[in-house]
C-alpha cells in the first residue's frame, strides 16, 4: 500500500520543487551569506506537499477522464498506473491530493502572515492552478505555460521569504528552472499524443503536431542559455552560472535522438529520461554556482 502512495505521488518528480526551492535558498545565501533554517525547512515542506498534490489530482482527473486507461505507461509517461491496475480508490486519491494541498496552503498561510501579500498573491496562484491544473489548464493548452510559472514563484517565493524583498537574481533563475521543468513536460508528453487529443487534452505537442514539436523543442534551452548568458553579462546571475553549458553536450544528444525517435514510443522513452537528466543537472549546476562565490 505504502509503496502504491509512493508510486503515486511520483516521487522522483519532486526534485524538481526540491531544486526550485534549493536555488532560492541559494541565490539569497550568495546575496546574505545566511540562510533562516526554519523558514527554509517550512518551504521544503510546503513545495513538496503542493506538489504532490498537483500530481495526485493530477492521476485522479486523468483516470476519471479514461485517459491513463487508453495510454501505454512508461517510467516518465502515462501516468503512474496506480488507478487503472485498481491498487488505490480514486476517491482515495482525490482526498489526500487535497489534504497535501491543505497542507501546502497551511505553510502559505504562516508566510502570508510573517511576509505580508506578496506570499498570498503566490499562494493564490499555486492554488487556483494546482487544483484546476488537470482539467482547465491543459484543456486550453497551458500545461508548459503553468510549468514554467510555477517553478518561477518557487524560487522567487522561497528567497522572499528568506530577504522579505524581491531582486533579479530569483526572477531570472526561476525562470530558468520552469522553463527547464517545462521542457521535461513536454518531451514527457510525446508517447501520450492520441489518448491526450482523445481525452481532450490540448498539450503543445498536439498542437503542433509531433514533428514540428521535435523541432520546437530547442526553444526551451535557447531561452534557458540565453537567460543565463544575459544575466552574468548584465551582472545579475554570478559568471560561475557558465558551468551551465557544460550541459550542452547532453542536450545535442537528447534532442538529436528526440527528432528520430519522436513517433516510436519504445525508443522514445530513453531519450525522455536523457532530458530529465538534462533538466536536472542544469538546475543543479545553477544552484552550485551561487554556493561557492559570494556577491
């Protein structure tokens, strides 16, 4: 039972958040040198439980929608399979997805409070989307869109509330960071083309059509390097964040299989975990390039 909650709440997704979170941490620990532990272990907390919950919701509507029912399920697509092979209740499911984001509302609360509005005009966005995430959002084509949002109020919320202000180091690095999860999104939603389209889903990738979205893909790292590059040049972003490209080699693999193996969902699903591994380590090496300078 434990291990299906587990399998359920994609917990290997959450470093995602976890890598959001660590930026904003990391951004103010270049800025302040210090870091409010208490505050940062409640963020932690918050993030996690406000993603799990978009993710649990997430499997419910997908389920109830009869579209996990008619994708093939791979380790980064068709969702977690634990409603259609019935080792959980969908009511189930849909109750703890909103006591999580009970929980993750509840630790939005205490900010709003200690930091003031800025915390509650994030907090109203991470609810309104997570909730309406898996039926409004992606039925008018906004899933990527939200993504990237969302991974930006991370970090932008977790250095607030480290500083209670706002600077461009957490906007341009939050960016960065929900473009990267955007991208994982989208290479993810590949193999789920025709029982999204049928279940009404309206992804970029159906929009586009698979080839041009192949293509489209590079996009999102152009943008990515070309928000870091600008930040150090504008001295905004540290010149240590240039340890970023070195994540370019992996990318011309990623999207180089990508363009060959768009329409074949076997061989498709190596290359989507090429471009988790990607998103991450990119994050990663963002992150550590705020740790070893100080500004």
């Amino acid at each position: 039972m434990l291990s299906s909650w587990f399998r359920v709440i994609r917990v290997k997704f959450l470093l995602a958040s976890v890598i959001a979170v660590c930026l904003g941490l990391a951004i103010n620990w270049w800025q302040n040198q210090t870091i409010d532990l208490v505050y940062a272990g409640l963020t932690f907390v918050g993030v996690i439980a406000l993603h799990a919950s978009v993710d649990l919701l997430n499997d419910y509507w997908d389920f109830k929608r009869d579209i996990d029912t008619k994708t093939k399920r791979t380790k980064f697509s068709g969702g977690t399979g634990v409603l259609p092979e019935g080792l959980l209740q969908p009511n189930e499911v849909y109750r703890v997805g909103l006591i999580f984001l009970i929980i993750g509302s509840s630790v939005g609360g205490y900010f709003i409070f200690e930091k003031g509005i800025t915390i509650a005009v994030i907090l109203a966005f991470a609810i309104i989307s997570i909730y309406f995430y898996s039926t409004k959002i992606v039925n008018s084509g906004l899933g990527e869109i939200f993504v990237a949002i969302k991974g930006s109020m991370i970090v932008l919320g977790t250095f607030f509330v480290q500083t209670s202000h706002i600077t461009m180091e957490p906007i341009l690095g939050g960016i960065v960071v929900g473009i990267l999860s955007s991208l994982v999104l989208f290479v993810n939603s590949f193999p789920d083309f025709d029982a999204d389209k049928a279940g009404g889903r309206k992804t970029l990738v159906i929009m586009l059509g698979k080839k041009k979205a192949s293509n489209a893909v590079w996009i999102f790292p152009i943008i990515v390097y070309g928000i870091i590059v600008s930040g150090i040049v504008l001295h905004v972003l540290p010149i240590l964040s240039l340890i970023t490209l070195f994540t370019i080699p992996l990318l011309i693999k990623s999207g180089l299989r990508l363009k060959q193996n768009f329409d074949d969902i076997d061989k498709i699903v190596p290359t989507m975990g090429l471009f988790v591994s990607y998103s991450r380590i990119t994050g990663l090496l963002l992150v550590l390039s705020f740790l070893f300078l100080s500004k």
